[in-house]
C-alpha cells in the first residue's frame, strides 16, 4: 500500500495541473470556440509534461536535487535569479486564482459572502499545510480531485462525436478562417499547452520527490506515477474540451466560472452530478494552490539555499515555512481586492510559458548527462524528444506575448 | 552552491528587476491610454454575450437546479456581468465605435438586471433579446 499510495503524488500534481481554475475554464472556451480542433495540444503537452516531470522525478530519485536547485546549478546565478522572479510570480497569481477559485466553490455550496469565504480559505490552507503531513496531503487532495472524473462520464454521457475526436488529434487549423482567428486559434494552442506544461507541476513533482525520500529504486515506480497520472489529466482534459463543443458550444457560451462548467454536470445528472463537480472542483483548486504555495517556497529556498521541505519540522525550516505562509498572505490580499481569479490566471498560464525553456532546459541536460546520472541517464529516444519539445516550447514562449496582445488574451 | 553574489552584486540585480518592472509598468499604462480599436469593443461584446446565453440557460434551467447553487450562481454571473460593463465604460475607444459602445452599455445594463432579478418569463425574454442584438453587434464590430 505504501508505494501504491506513492501514485497520488503523481494525481495531485496532474489533478492540480491540469484541471485548476484556469486551465478549466481555458479548455472549455477552447472546446466551445473552436470544437475539437485544439484537442492535439491537450496530447502534445501531455506527452511534453511525462517527460520532463520524469526526467525530474529520476534526477530527484537518484541524484536527491530538485528542479530549482539544477537551474541555479546549469543557467548561472543570474538567469537563475530571473527565472526564480518570473515563476514565483507566475506561482503566486496561479495560486491566488485558486484561492479566489475555492472561494467561488464554497460559495455555490453555502451561499456565504465571497469576501469571508477568502479569508477562510486562507486559514484553510494554512491548517492544512501547518498539520497534515506531505504523503496525506497527496493522498486527499489526489483521491478528492478524482470527483473530477464527472466530468468524463458527462461528457461520455452527452455522446461526444468520436469521428471529430479522432481528427482534433490531427494539427489542423480552422478553415475559411479571418487572419483575427487564425491568431486567436494559435493563442488557445500556446496556452492549453502551457497550462499543461505549467512550470509549478514539475517543481513540485521533483520537490515531492524528495519530500517522499525516493531511492534509484523507485525510477520505476516514477514511469509508473507519471504515466499514470498525467495521462488521468489528459483524459479530464479531452473531457472538458468535449463538455466545450458538445454542450456549451450549442448554447454560445464561454464558461468562465467554475459554477457553468459545474451545470453541463447538473443539467445531466441533477444534484448528484452537481456535488460531485463541486467537490471535484474544491478539491483539484486547493490541490493546485498547495501546488504553487509549496513550489514557491521551494524554489525561493532552493535557490538560497535555506533548509526546505515538509518532512522537516516548521521551526527546522523556519524560513520555508514563513514563504509560503506569506504567499497564502499575499495571494488572499490580491484576492480580496475583487480582481476576477479566471482573468488572473490567464495572465498567469500566458507568463509561465515563458518560463518553459528555462525551467526545462536544466533538466534536460543533467539528464541527460552520464557523468551525472550514470546507467540512469537518458536515452537516445528520450533525448531526441526532450530536445524537439524543447524547440516547440520556446517557440511558443517566443510567440505568447504578442499572441495574447494580438487577441486581447484570446477574447476575439 | 558554486556561484554567490556579493551584497553588492545582489543590489545590482534587484535595482535591474525594479528597472524591468518600471519599464513593464510603463509599458501597459502608456497602451492603455491609446484609443483601442473595435478590437477591444468586439472581445468585451464577446464576453457579454456568452454571459447573456448563459444566463439564458440557467433561467430556463432554474426549477431543475438546486435553489442555493442557482442563487449563488446567478450572483456570481451578475457580478461578472457587472465587471464587464465597467470595461466597456472604462475603453478609451475611437469615435467610430463610441455608438457601438452605447449600444453596448445599454445591453449590458438589461443583462445585469434581468440575471440579478427576479427569476420569471420576462427576465428569459429579455436575456435571449439581449443574447440576439450582441450576437448582432459582435459581427458588426467583426467587419
């Protein structure tokens, strides 16, 4: 049960990735605008994303480093110190999306004021991360996140059109289509791949790994973990984007509320569906703060050098634990201001993919390197695939801005 | 730890943050003070719409919905609703589509208080209306 249980890293991570506030409403616009025709980034990112968090999770497993500290170690002090302001910036806008998120959730479940749901949303999450211990936040945060999976039996429910599934996996851009929506077409592309491939996934990945003690002996069980879980992500995924063109793209509506994306589930299987969503949604939302709130305050330790992790006692690692004690502070504070967390998160996902290269880069090399890694060093294959996703993750970091300019972030 | 600043290496880095931030920050103050194009008019018209259509949906849903979620939900809507309108108010567009911009208000006034009002026949009609002219006036703004 132990190392089974070790799965549950892999679901709170892809749960957290691929289903927070922002990818959810994301994936539906993206099926409600353009049907399934993006539904090949949801298979690229996917495949980019078990690479490079495999890559991490060996290095983590055999060399003990986490992501921040190779990139501090490979980029040099300053492109590290870039790097470390850019992700803690895109860290902390993911983050308070989330909270404001979970506060929107609760709200539907209770009918309480969105304010007063914030704040406690912010002491929820400092218990939670205060007391629980790593592995129990993995398993209830992971196994809750699966209520998720109402979406894809909604979707299965509603009879998507398998014929359009299968040629959405084909790159295909929309036809007769104006210049204006080609570029619109290419904004949603850039950002469901970097909402997939979001840099806090693998920081916390590797970072969870250490945090589990994983030995060269678990490099198996970390295929397995990713496989695992980010191919349940990618199933969520191609769910939402079907619920987008099969439900809502019907009735010309764009979710942006975790409430719509809730009623495709309510509409088909009343208040069963409607509380599992919900709950699902509480859950992969919380799961994706936890995510950002621990990946900042690993990166920010990792790169000073501070003792970090939750396996230590807070006074062990008084510095890691003040970080993300005053990111849950600050993203509340931001939160609270009434700025919408969808519209935050947008930003966020369409920053991060300029992260991408230099998140990834570093890990790329160490593992491929066999004076480092030894007999667990990357293959050819595996090299060969880590470079070519490289390539397309910087272009699409090279072509995020001005995409998202061009589109006013993807609205037409 | 191979590599380490000097405390005076690290305030060179800091001061070139804050230089890149101020310039960002400058950056998006002075694009926001240009006239915005129809562009800019389509995608808040856009947002409306959907909101509108939705609305639509969960009116004509509303007995099958739980009575707390639809509340809450209708005033999650309405706010965002709300957020939209002073967006609209707030572009700094070109006189060309000022009128479009009226049209808009106004459509985005009957939006708001016919999903944070009261649930009945006349708040649908109203909604579906609305949802029609900013159909129409999205693909007038599109040409």
């Amino acid at each position: 049960m132990g190392r089974f249980a070790e799965v549950f890293l892999g679901i709170l991570t892809a749960v957290g990735g691929f289903v927070e506030i922002g990818e959810l409403t994301f994936t539906l616009t993206a099926g409600s605008t353009f049907g399934y025709g993006l539904l090949w980034t949801t298979v690229l990112g996917t495949v980019g994303i078990i690479l490079y968090c495999e890559m991490a999770g060996r290095i983590a497993a055999v060399k003990h480093r986490p992501v921040f500290s190779l990139i501090r170690e490979r980029t040099g002090l300053t492109a590290a110190f870039v790097t470390l302001i850019a992700s803690t910036v895109v860290n902390v806008l993911t983050c308070a999306a989330e909270v404001g998120g979970v506060a929107l959730v609760w709200q539907l479940l209770s009918g309480w004021p969105y304010r007063l749901l914030v704040i406690g949303g912010f002491l929820f999450f400092v218990l939670v991360i205060w007391w629980m211990k790593f592995e129990w936040i993995e398993r209830v945060f992971g196994l809750g996140g699966l209520l998720m999976l109402v979406y894809v039996v909604t979707a299965l429910y509603d009879g998507p059109t398998w014929s359009d599934i299968a040629s959405g996996l084909v790159p295909r851009q929309p036809e007769n289509a104006s210049p204006h929506q080609l570029a619109v077409y290419w904004y949603y592309a850039v950002a469901i791949m970097s909402s997939i491939m979001l840099p806090y996934e693998t920081y916390f990945y590797a970072s969870g790994a250490i945090e589990d003690h994983w030995k060269p002996g678990d490099i198996g069980l970390n295929r397995v973990i990713v496989m695992v879980g980010f191919s349940l992500g990618a199933v969520l995924s191609v769910a939402l984007v079907s619920l987008g063109a099969e439900f809502f793209q019907p009735r010309h509506v764009e979710p942006q509320l975790p409430g719509t994306a809730a009623l495709s589930a309510a509409i088909a299987f009343g208040s069963v569906g409607l509380y599992a969503a919900l709950l699902g949604m509480f859950f992969a939302f919380a799961g994706a703060a936890i995510e950002t709130a621990l990946s900042s305050a690993y990166n920010i330790a990792q790169f000073l050098g501070w003792p970090w992790g939750k396996y230590r006692r807070p006074r062990e690692a008084g510095r890691f634990t003040l970080t993300w004690f005053v990111v849950f502070l600050v993203c509340a504070a931001i939160i609270l201001t009434g700025v919408d967390p969808v519209r935050i998160v947008e930003y966020s996902i369409v920053f991060s993919v300029i992260v991408l290269p230099f998140t990834y880069l570093p890990v790329l090399v160490v593992a491929a390197d066999r004076r480092i890694m030894g007999a667990h060093a990357n293959g050819i294959a595996m090299n060969v695939l880590g470079w070519a996703f490289l390539v397309v993750i910087t272009v699409a970091a090279l072509a995020a801005i001005p995409l998202f300019l061009l589109t006013h972030g993807g609205q037409g | 730890m191979a590599e380490r600043w000097t405390p005076r290496q690290a305030l060179h880095q800091a001061i070139g943050v804050l230089i890149v931030a101020a310039l960002i920050a400058v950056a998006i103050a002075y694009i926001k003070a240009q006239p915005q194009g129809r562009g800019s008019l389509k995608a808040e018209v856009s947002a409306l719409r959907s909101q509108a259509a939705e609305g639509a949906v969960v009116l004509e849903r509303g007995d099958k919905l739980d009575r707390r979620f639809l509340r809450a939900h209708l005033g999650q809507l309405a706010h965002n609703v709300t957020r939209t309108r002073k967006r609209i108010a707030d572009l700094h567009l070109e006189p060309a589509v000022q009128g479009s911009q009226r049209n808009a208000l106004d459509l985005a006034s009957r939006v708001e208080s016919s999903i944070g009002g009261v649930v009945d026949d006349h708040a649908r009609a109203t909604l579906r209306r609305s949802k029609s002219e900013l159909e129409r006036l999205e693909q007038d703004l599109e040409r």
